[in-house]
C-alpha cells in the first residue's frame, strides 16, 4: 500500500502528455488506482488529438477574398462604431437638458396652474409678438419668486411652434410631454414633487 | 479609432510596427492601424471562431464580433499580455456566450458523415474509415458538450496545440487550473463516450 498521496490532476495530465517521465513519480510504481487513471488519460488524449488532427487537417481555408471581404466588413462595422460613439457622445452632452427640459416645462406648468388657483393674478397683458409669453410674465410679477422660476423655466419654450397644425415640435413641450419614456415620467414626478414643495404647494 | 491627433506615420512604419506599437497608433488616432490588428490576427481568431462553431457563417460572424469588441476596449489592453492572447480571450467569451445564447448552433457542429472534408483514406478499408468517422463525429458531440471552460481548454490545448500557460493567459487562470480543467475534460469526455 502507497503512504504516498495520489498524483494531482496537474501531475497526471503533465504524465499523460509525455512533458515529464513517469521515472519522475515513483508513486506510480505502487499504486494501482494512479496507474488506472493515467492510462485512461492517455487513451483518451490520444483519441481526441486523432479527431482534433483530422479535423485541422480537414478544414478548408476560407478563399483568399474572403480575408479582403472579411477585412472591409470589420473596417465598415468599426467605422459605424466610431460614428455611433462620436454621435452618442455628442447626444450625451444634451442628454441631461432632453431630460430636464420636458420635466421643467411640466413642473412649471402645473406650479403655474396650482399659484393660479391661490393667487388673484393681475390681467396680463396681450401677447406682444416676439416676445415669449413668459417674459411678459415675469415682468408683470417681479417679486414673486415661484413665479419667477416659472418664468425662468418656461422662457426657453416657443409656443408657436406647437401651435402648428398636428405637430408637436421636437423639444417642445407637448412633445415632450407626449414621448415620456417610464424613466422620464419617473423623473418628472420626482422633480415635481419637489418643485411643489419648494413653493410650499 | 477615436484620438485627438493622427500621428504622422508612414505606411511603411505602419507595416513594421509590433502590436502593441498598432494598439497605441490606433488609440492615437491613427487612421489605417486597426486595420492592420485585423489583417495579422483574422485568421487565428477565424479559426478559434471555427473550433467552436464548426461552420464558415458564423466563424465567420464571430470573429468580426471577436475584432468589434477588441475595437471597443483596445483602451483597456494593457500590453502584458501579447495581443493574441487578448484576442483569444475575446474570442473564447465570444464563442461561448454565444453557444450559450444559440444551443441550437451546437447540433450544426456535428456534420453528418457525408458532409465532412475529405480526408484521404487510402489504404484504410472501408469499415475502418467508417468507424473511424464514427467515433470522430461521437468525440466532437462530445467536446460540445464539456462545460463551458473545459471546452474552451480543450479545443485550445488540442486543436490549437496551445502551451497551458497561454491557455491560462487567455482565460485569466492558473497554470494548475488549467491542467485540472484539461484532467476533468478528459474525463467527462470518457463519462460521455462510455470507453475509450
């Protein structure tokens, strides 16, 4: 009986493969079980190098004009990489204002309306043309400061363009009400909540 | 290749620069550099690719996706490695998230006997070249179905005649874990094919 421990797979597969001499692990000598195991290693090795020979041997090198034809889809398909990136980068700098303006004309409409409800609002004037309805606002509201962040925010937003018959301009605010993703609508109810309470709402 | 300068190198220098001079240049911007990566690297990615799948489509499909992705994190190459071997890693988790996700390209690796290559068999008899096929087509079933990372040591080690410290290397192991994975397939390999 060996007092030896058993070979390691390491020891076994570095046997079977021939990289090192079974001279080197006299264990082999005296226990069956090892012996067992790394002839059924070799027999198996020696079967899978036969079909993984054959195999090599038997695979046909794509045509010459498959390596061109391979070469140009790679160049095309990294090309449309580097144009997508450069484009999502470009994207991605206006990705917080595509978020924040359809949630800020929202939130600002809806504090406008709720004010409304509790303020007596002074007539405003008529539309002066040029002039966004929201300056003609602030201006007749100076020291209110909720309305003056309604101002802020709805400045940027040209009504005419919605006013257009069956569009909604992209960037616009019924646009941009109208295409919420789940993730923006999310976002819009957290920033109005908060917009609410910020005006004591 | 993204990069705020092109760096005025020559076609020539281009074609004389080692690897990792090609991943630098690229990432520099250099127009042209990646395509030289692709010309000197396709044909052993295509034929890792081919190992696994066994037919020319997806071989095919798999290494533009193997040198796509490469294109995508050459930033994170760090050179000590050599770039085949990074490819090859690639490569491997390429080819094996993919059979993952299509089982199906499994079945298309066992050919049917009369649709493998020619081998010349003369002087085998017709039986003997009959099991010998046989057992070739129940071996390859096999091997396609080890456990991913036995495979993947398998097929690298033995159709690839890879060292297995540069098994290791491409799967981010040990030398003892490879051999014990080499051991292991092996055996289930036996398990499968119920002798040897």
């Amino acid at each position: 009986m060996s007092l030896k421990p058993h070979l390691s797979d390491a020891d076994l597969v570095d046997l079977a493969e021939g990289t090192r001499p079974e001279s080197s692990a006299p264990h082999l000598a005296s226990c069956e079980a090892c012996r067992r195991q790394l002839a059924d290693l070799r027999a198996m090795l020696a079967d899978v190098s036969i079909t993984a020979r054959e195999d090599v041997a038997a695979d046909a090198e794509p045509s010459p004009l498959f390596w061109d034809r391979f070469q140009q889809r790679v160049s095309s398909a990294v090309a449309a990489e580097s144009e997508r990136g450069a484009r999502s980068r470009l994207v991605g700098g206006f990705s917080g204002w595509r978020m924040l303006v359809p949630a800020a004309t929202l939130a600002a409409l809806v504090i406008a309306v709720t004010i409304n409800s509790r303020v007596t609002m002074p007539v405003p004037p008529e539309d002066v043309p040029g002039v966004p309805r929201a300056e003609l606002l602030s201006d007749s509201l100076p020291d209110d400061a909720s309305l003056q962040l309604v101002a802020d925010l709805t400045s940027s937003v040209d009504s005419s363009a919605e006013a257009e018959p069956g569009l909604a301009a992209h960037g616009g605010a019924e646009h941009a009400v109208s295409h919420l993703s789940a993730g923006e609508l999310r976002e819009l109810q957290r920033l109005l909540q908060a917009e609410l309470a910020n005006s004591g709402a | 290749m993204g990069g705020s300068g092109s760096p005025d190198v020559s076609l020539a220098d281009l074609a004389c620069a080692d690897d990792r001079q090609l991943v630098e240049l690229c990432l520099a911007g250099r127009p042209g550099a990646f395509d030289l990566i692709v010309e000197r690297h396709q044909r052993a990615v295509y034929r890792l690719c081919y190992r696994f799948v066994r037919n020319h489509e997806d071989a095919s499909d798999l290494s533009q996706d193997v040198f796509l992705r490469a294109y995508r994190g050459l930033r994170r190459f760090r050179g000590n490695a050599s770039l085949t071997t990074w490819l090859y890693r690639i490569g491997v988790n390429v080819c094996l998230n993919r059979l993952s996700a299509k089982p199906a390209l499994l079945d298309k690796q066992t050919q049917p006997i009369d649709e493998q290559a020619f081998i010349d068999t003369r002087g085998e008899s017709a039986p003997d070249r009959l099991l010998r096929d046989e057992r070739g087509a129940r071996v390859r079933e096999a091997i396609g179905r080890l456990p991913r990372k036995q495979r993947a040591t398998l097929i690298m080690r033995t159709y690839h005649e890879m060292s297995h410290q540069e098994i290791a290397d491409v799967l981010g192991t040990s030398v003892g874990a490879v051999k014990a994975n080499f051991f292991h397939a092996l055996g289930n390999l036996k398990k499968m094919l119920g002798d040897v």
